[in-house]
C-alpha cells in the first residue's frame, strides 16, 4: 500500500509520517532525503515530475514487495500527484502559504484526498492508523 502526505513546505507532512511509520510498520521516504540521495535540487516544473517519478519507484518497489510505504513529499500538481499514484492520499491542509513562493504559486489543491488534515494535533497519526488498519 502507497501511502502519499502531501502539502506545501511547512505543513507538517514529515512530522506525521514520522509518527504514522512506526504504527503501520511501513516503509518510509522523505522527499529531502531522497532527493538528497540523487542530488537533485531542481524545483522547476521538470524537477517536481522527475522527484514524483523517483518517488514512485521506491514506493513501488516497496509495494510490490507486501510493504506499506509512507512518501512524504509536496507533490504540488494533479500531474506529479498522478504519476505518484497513491493507494491513500493525506493532505496537510494546515496553513495557508508554505516558505517558497515559487512553490505556492504552483501548488494545486487536491480534490480527491482521503484524509484533509486541517490542525496538526497529538492525536492525527493514531486516528489515521486506525482507520488505514481497519481496511487492510
């Protein structure tokens, strides 16, 4: 299973995963990291689709091998949330602007999500996990 967290910068998308890993025993990918593994620093719209891309593979790779996988990244588009192609979508709809403005401008809102995290809290990744769990 090929669980997204998406949002702008800021939201709190490492955060949760960071909590929900341990409860769903997945695998976990953070953009910063990954992209820190390839070296790729490109936020151009080429960029963003290449990073979707990259991420994939692992989540992919981690799918096809019976793992749950966390990805937790921007994925700012329709387009780079479509290449991804998540079985679970969680948004961080927490704030209203993220630190890059570059970023802000491009960020598309999604509209088929299954969780809309609007307030981070101590109580999110246990409510998500639960409901994910019940339906494995």
């Amino acid at each position: 299973m090929k669980i997204l967290i998406m949002g702008l910068p800021g939201s709190g998308k490492t955060y949760l995963a960071e909590r929900l890993q341990p409860l769903l025993n997945a695998a976990w990918y953070n953009a910063d990291v990954v992209r820190n593994m390839a070296n790729d620093w490109d936020f151009s719209s080429e960029g963003r689709i290449r990073q979707s891309m990259r991420m994939k593979t692992f989540a992919d790779f981690e799918k096809e091998n019976n793992r749950v996988v966390i990805c937790d990244f921007v994925c700012p588009t329709r387009e780079t949330r479509k290449n991804f192609n998540p079985d679970i979508t969680i948004w961080m709809n927490t704030i209203t602007e993220g630190r890059f403005e570059d970023t802000n401008k491009m960020f598309e809102k999604p509209t088929n999500v299954d969780f809309h995290i609007t307030e981070m809290n101590q109580t999110n990744h246990k409510n998500i996990a639960d409901e994910i769990l019940k339906n494995v």
